[in-house]
C-alpha cells in the first residue's frame, strides 16, 4: 500500500483515496478527469443516437 500526503491535513493517507478521510481534501486525481471525459463522451453519443 502506498501513501500520499494530504496539503490539507498533512496526514499520509492511502494513494488510492480521491478524497482525505481525515479533512475532506479533495485530491486532484488524473482517474477523476478521465471519469469525467468519459461520462461527457457517453452523453455525448446518447445526444447523437437521439438526434
Ligand atoms: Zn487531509
């Protein structure tokens, strides 16, 4: 298990955690825009289906 540091609280929390349990810090994670580029891309093709 590898560990992050949170600028929060400057507690070690694990690396796979998108937000800090301790404080609420929101991790900036590069999974978190790619979920967010896929979910545009799904509704995206749900548009073009309908239309
Ligand atoms: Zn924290």
């Amino acid at each position: 298990m590898s560990l992050k540091e949170c600028p929060g609280c400057a507690i070690d929390v694990d690396k796979n955690e998108d937000v800090c349990p301790i404080c609420g810090y929101d991790f900036p994670e590069q999974s978190k825009s790619f979920k967010y580029a896929v979910w545009l891309l799904i509704v995206l093709m749900l548009l073009w289906l309908l239309f």
